[in-house]
C-alpha cells in the first residue's frame, strides 16, 4: 500500500496549488469568510456519514480499528460548524442548501459518499480516509488564519488553529498506523482501485474548493467597517441546525 500512500501525497500537492489556497494566504474580508463558511455546509455533513458508512464496511479488524478512531476524533466537529455559522452570520436555510447556489458542493459530497459505497476491499476504504485526510490537513492549515483577526472578537471553534491541530495530530498520522498500512501487500487488482479512487476523490474535491475560490470572489463585503456584528444581520437557517437534532453525537 505504500505506493497509493505515495500518490496520496503527491496528489495533495496538486491539491495545494488550487487558486482558493493563494486566496486564503491572506486574512479574509468578512464577506469572503461568510461566502467560505456557507458554502461548506453540505460537505461539513456528508464528511460525518462518510466516516461513519465507511467505518462500518471495514472487515479487517485493525484497519477497522483505525477507521473507528478516525470517526471519533471527527465526531462532533459538525457541532462546531453549526455554533461558527451563527456567531459569523453565516447561516443557510434549506432552500438555499439545497438550491442551485449550492449544487455543485452537494454534488461533489455525494461523489464521496458514493466512494464509501462502491468500495470493494479495505485497501480502498482506508485509502479514502487517507485522502481526505491529507486534503483537509491543506483545508484547515488556511482556513483558521484566513478566518481570524478580520474584526470580530469570537473564539471560533470550526475555524480555529485548536480544530487545525487536532486534524494534524490524528491518529491515522500517527507512525505506527503509518508503519502499517505501509506494510499491506496489494494485488495489482487491489492497487489499481484504490489509485482509482484516489483519483476520482481528489477530482471531487479539486471541484468543490474551486467552487469555493468562485464564490470568495464573488462575494460582496457589504460592510465597510470590516466588523461583524452579533446579530446584525438575519439569521438563515434555524431549520438547518434543528435538522441535525442540536448537538447529538455518535461515537
């Protein structure tokens, strides 16, 4: 396995050069944070039910034991998205989540939930888990500082450098979990579909994060004083979070 691990990192590097991540060097407007944190909301959930379909189809008791540990680390995290969207006024009802504005991020999330069900071994379903991995490690190294100091004084949680950090230390990082998937033998037929899906992932999510740098572009920054104010403007979704049930978790 040791070779798709190799072309899951090389690919992420193709990830990283995307336009969104120059854009994000920078600190965001407030407007371009709003545009980002909105158009995540259908990923941000999909991401859960992917862990945890993916999990339950693992055979192999230690790769299975990785996937568990993956889902629960990640477990809760679309808590912190939802409480970011309300102290940012970046809140979406579900016309809007599911309208045209935000097709093309339910589409892309459904490639990936469709890559946990179409997995035929689980050399494929953990080399999903290493995809994502690796793309979000790029994600939220740019998210955090491009989310902070634009004027607001919120302890963010989604979109924080405690979030980046926990991604970072993940156990599936870790060197002994390393040391082991390294170690799995594929056949030629194991290897060419997990390099397969590894391809159509990271095509997916290249899709989704240019998406992203569109709307960031297009997004107007309607306050010229570059502050957010709690409460300023409207909330949009109440029925978004009431759909996930508060702040239920499953680990």
């Amino acid at each position: 396995m040791k070779s798709v691990v190799e072309q899951i990192r090389g690919r992420t590097e193709r990830f990283r050069a995307r336009p969104l991540f120059d854009v994000m060097d920078r600190k965001g407007r407030p407007g371009e944070v709003r545009s980002l944190v909105s158009s995540l909301t259908f990923f941000v959930f999909a991401f859960q039910d992917v862990l945890r379909m993916n999990e339950a189809r693992v055979v192999d008791a230690r790769l299975r034991q990785i996937a568990k540990v993956h889902r629960r680390e990640d477990a809760g995290h679309d808590i912190w998205f939802l409480n970011d969207m309300e102290k940012l006024n970046a809140e979406r009802d579900l016309r809007w989540v599911f309208g045209p504005e935000h097709q093309v991020v339910r589409e892309c999330s459904f490639e990936v939930v469709a890559e946990a069900l179409r997995a035929e071994d689980d050399a494929t379903r953990i080399s999903l888990l290493l995809a994502l991995e690796s793309a979000g490690d790029v994600f939220f190294g740019k998210a955090f500082p491009f989310c902070e100091d634009v004027g607001i004084d919120l302890s963010l949680e989604y979109f924080s450098r405690p979030h980046w950090e926990v991604e970072v230390d993940h156990d599936v990082f870790g060197q002994p979990q390393q040391d082991l998937l390294e170690g799995i033998v594929l056949s030629a037929l194991e290897r060419d579909r997990c390099v397969a899906m590894v391809e159509r992932v990271f095509a997916a999510l290249t899709r989704m994060v240019d998406h992203f740098h569109d709307a960031i572009l297009a997004a107007a920054d309607v306050r010229a004083s570059g502050h957010f104010t709690i409460g300023s403007a409207a909330a949009m979704s109440r029925p978004v979070r009431q759909a996930r049930g508060g702040g239920n978790q499953t680990t």
